[in-house]
C-alpha cells in the first residue's frame, strides 16, 4: 500500500484505515503503552460536556473518544459519532453495542471537511487522532466551530512533537522505526502503519495548530501536552 497508488490523500487514508479497522483499537493501546485512554479521558474533561449535554466527536473511527463523550454526557445525553469510513465505522458499532451508552450514541456516515449538521447544534465538537489525516485542517476546524453552541468547546486530541532532548530522539527512533514493525506485524500488511510516522511529519508544530484554532474564531486557544509531548490536546472556545 502507497500513497502514490492513490488519486490523493483523502482517498489513501480512507483506504488505510479501512485495512487497520479490525485491529486498531489493539494496536492503540498497545503502541500506546495503554495511555491512549488516559489521553482520551483528559481530552473529554477539557469540552466541559455535562450530563444531558450533546457532543460530536468527528472523525470517531471505532467510537472509543465517543464513548468516552458519551460517559460524561451520561444516559440524559446525546452523544453523535462521525466517521468517512464504513470499516471503522462498523467496528464502532460493535464498540458501541456492548456499551451501556449505545442508546444515546448515534453513528453517521459522512466528512470532516463538510459536517451535515446545522449551525450551533452541539455542546461541544471533537476530533481525535485524525486532525493530520484530514484533508484541509483549518476548513475541519472551522466546520466544527460552525455546528457547535456559542460557548461550546472545539477539542483536538492529536499526536504531537516532544521538544525535550533525549527523550525526543528515543520517541523518534520508536515512532520512526519500532512503530511500523509492530503496525505490520499487528494487521498483517505492509504499509499502514509506515503512514503512522509519515503523517506526523507533514503535521504542523502544536504551537501551529494553536494558531489555527485562534484563526478559525475560537476564543482562549491554547494547548496540553500530555507524555512528554507525545501527543497534545488543543482547544478553543466559540
């Protein structure tokens, strides 16, 4: 699998994560060394979602960020996970399905770049893990600001780039050359996960992407990161 057998990006993501979606809720955690789920929790405090609150988490593949949404929203709420690929979006079904949440958690088909919701719709917007895959980051951006409230919370769940030395080096040997093995040898393919680390270097700096949320109109832009830097929570206000 290469990007260059694809018309464009858009089309080569939807055609990785179609190929991972059976094992990617694994291969996060383990990768991950099991923060993933420290991160998403971290994540869904700072949208200030309360009980009976309604969230759109973007980009949802397997529904793990939207059910932690949906935790906070609680059995009051209304939580709606969006996704462009069936594959993950099948597997976030099943997700969903076990979970005592699944009453209150709707699944929609449909892309990040053009959300098929009204204006100020929901509480609060997020996108986890998929801010680098998408096709134009200041028009998701922008349309998450349009569906949510006035005073609902833009949140971007994102892997980053750690400045500290010596620690730097050693994320980036992991990422860069342990990561892909471990990708190939998890799905059985050669390809997906070499897009794990290409991605995040055609990724803007996490000072950037605060830019871009301040340039989209969201009030009080800042941002966390988490691990040593491995990853970063951004979020702004409307």
């Amino acid at each position: 699998m290469r990007p260059d057998q694809y018309q464009n990006k858009e089309e080569y993501v939807h055609a990785v994560f179609s190929s991972i979606a059976h094992r990617y809720d694994f291969l996060n955690t383990a990768l991950s060394f099991n923060q993933d789920k420290y991160w998403r929790k971290f994540a869904v405090k700072l949208t200030g979602l309360g009980t009976g609150g309604q969230g759109l988490d973007v980009c949802c593949g397997t529904g793990m960020l939207t059910l932690e949404l949906a935790k906070a929203a609680g059995l009051n709420g209304h939580v709606t996970g969006l996704d462009f690929c069936a594959d993950m979006l099948a597997v976030a079904r099943e997700n969903v399905g076990k979970s005592p949440y699944r009453k209150v958690i709707e699944l929609v088909e449909g892309n990040a770049v053009n959300l098929p919701f009204p204006d100020n719709t929901f509480d609060c917007a997020t996108i986890g893990f998929a801010l680098r895959n998408v096709p134009d980051i200041r028009k998701t951006i922008d349309e998450m600001r349009r569906v949510v409230k006035p005073g609902g919370k833009v949140v971007s769940l994102e892997l980053a780039k750690p400045g500290m030395p010596l620690f730097k080096q050693l994320y980036y040997f992991y990422f860069n050359c342990v990561v892909p093995v471990l990708g190939r040898l998890g799905v059985g393919l050669n390809g997906p996960y070499n897009w794990l680390p290409e991605s995040l270097k055609k990724y803007p700096h996490q000072s950037e992407i605060k830019n871009i949320f301040a340039d989209a109109g969201l009030t009080g832009a800042c941002y966390y990161e988490l691990t040593g830097g491995i990853v970063a929570v951004h979020v702004g206000e409307k």
